[in-house]
C-alpha cells in the first residue's frame, strides 16, 4: 500500500524492498521497524524470490534512530517500552542480516547511525558517489548501538572504523568504494539500476542463492565476537548514554 512505511515489489525473482518515510528521512521507528520485519518474513516465505534490493524515497536512505524514539527512551532505556522499542529498531537490521537470500542496498543520499547499520547489514553496497555516510553516535551523545562497532569493522578494517565511529569522519559514496564500504559508486540516478543487475543475477536462481549466501555469511564473518554478541555488549553503554543524555538536556 501506497501509505505503507515499508513497500514491497517482486519482479523476476527480485525482492525491492523500499523504506518510504521521506517526510522524517526514513528515520526508524519502533511502528516502522515492526513494518520491515513483517516484510522481509513475507520476502523469506516466497521460494520465487532470489535476492532482495533495498532501497529509499527521498533525500535520505535513513537517518537512524527516530528522535523522538530515542528521546523517549532516554528518559528511562530500562522501562519496557523504550526497551522494546529500541529492540524493534535493532531487530530491524540484524533481521535483515538474516534474511535468506542475497542482499543490496542501494544507497541515494545521507546514512546516520542505525541508517549506516541497515546498509552495512546487507550483503553488497551500491552507492551514489555523493551519499553522505556518517556514523554520528557520538555525535548525538549516544554510545553506538546494534553491533555497529563489529559490522562496519569487518568491512573496511579497524582503522578506518575508529575514524568513522570514533572520531566522527563522514565519507562519501567515492570514498566508501574505496575503502571496501561499497562495491560500486555511481551517479544517483543510476544506483538503483545497478543494485537491480547484481540481484538480478542471484535471482536467476533462487534456491542456489539461498543455500549460497547462507555459506556465505557463514564463512565470511563477522570476525572476533558474532554481531548478536556486539549488539549485547553494545546495549547496556546506550542505554547508559542515552539516559544520559536526557538528564544533561
């Protein structure tokens, strides 16, 4: 439906999920989240559908956390629903981590925080070489949430993470092609196109796929702590700084 938060169109085996909150930039919301789960357990109920392109409307693939959920959750991250609505959040990209068959995201504008977690949960990048990729934790005074430490770390190293994550550098598409963020930069225009080709050719046969990127991600990482262990580590210190937060603004 065209009111839906989260759409879904199959064509030729192709799942095209599309975030499509653009008057908020596609930022989460626990509603929101619950929205994307649903569709991805449609995507994996379909043994017609071989990969799956995610996507956005607007200027913005997302730009994280929606404030107003996490200004909520400052006021008590222990209280049942905070707790439970920031779990919808990160359920929303490990989920889509999970998901059976081979993923892209095609990336048009700004990622932030969890937007950067819902592109790094994917198998494969392709972004327009003027998106604007910024971790922006810190920034916002929140520890980062949902593995992102252990996620962007397997992909562009350690180095480059502490720079993004820690020390607050905002890349573009150009740059993230460069240090192994993204397997394609490309004009905005042409970024969903492409994410389409790649899908295209897993989807050309959808059980192969499937059994595929499950040993794919099986054999490929993340490396040290599993990504499920991060997201634990992780919780306790945002909940710390988000509670923070509320209490110094």
């Amino acid at each position: 439906m065209a009111d839906s938060e989260v759409l879904l169109e199959v064509d030729g085996g192709v799942a095209v999920v599309t975030l499509n909150a653009p008057d908020r930039r596609n930022a989460l919301t626990p509603a929101m989240a619950a929205e994307f789960i649903a569709v991805l357990d449609e995507v994996d109920a379909r043994p017609d559908v071989g990969a799956l392109v995610l996507t956005a409307v607007g200027k913005s693939f997302c730009a994280g956390g929606d404030v107003q959920t996490l200004l909520d959750a400052g006021q008590d991250p222990a209280a049942g629903p905070a707790w439970d609505g920031m779990g919808a959040i990160y359920d929303s990209f490990y989920r889509l981590g999970q998901v059976r068959v081979p993923t892209v995201a095609a990336v048009r504008g700004s990622a932030v925080g969890a937007g950067m977690n819902m592109l790094l949960a994917a198998d494969l990048r392709v972004v327009a070489d003027d998106a604007r990729l910024i971790c922006g934790f810190l920034k916002r005074g929140l520890h980062p949430g949902g593995g992102h430490f252990v996620i962007l770390s397997r992909l562009i190293g350690r180095e480059a993470a502490a720079a993004m994550a820690i020390f607050g550098e905002e890349i573009d598409g150009t740059r993230a092609a460069e240090l192994g963020l993204a397997w394609a930069s490309l004009p905005a225009d042409e970024v969903e196109a492409r994410a389409r080709e790649l899908a295209a050719r897993a989807a050309a046969d959808p059980e192969l796929a499937r059994v595929a990127v499950a040993n794919f991600r099986k054999e490929t990482g993340p490396p040290h702590v599993s990504w499920e262990i991060a997201t634990q580590f992780e919780r306790p210190a945002q909940m710390w700084s988000m509670r923070r937060s509320a209490e110094q603004g």
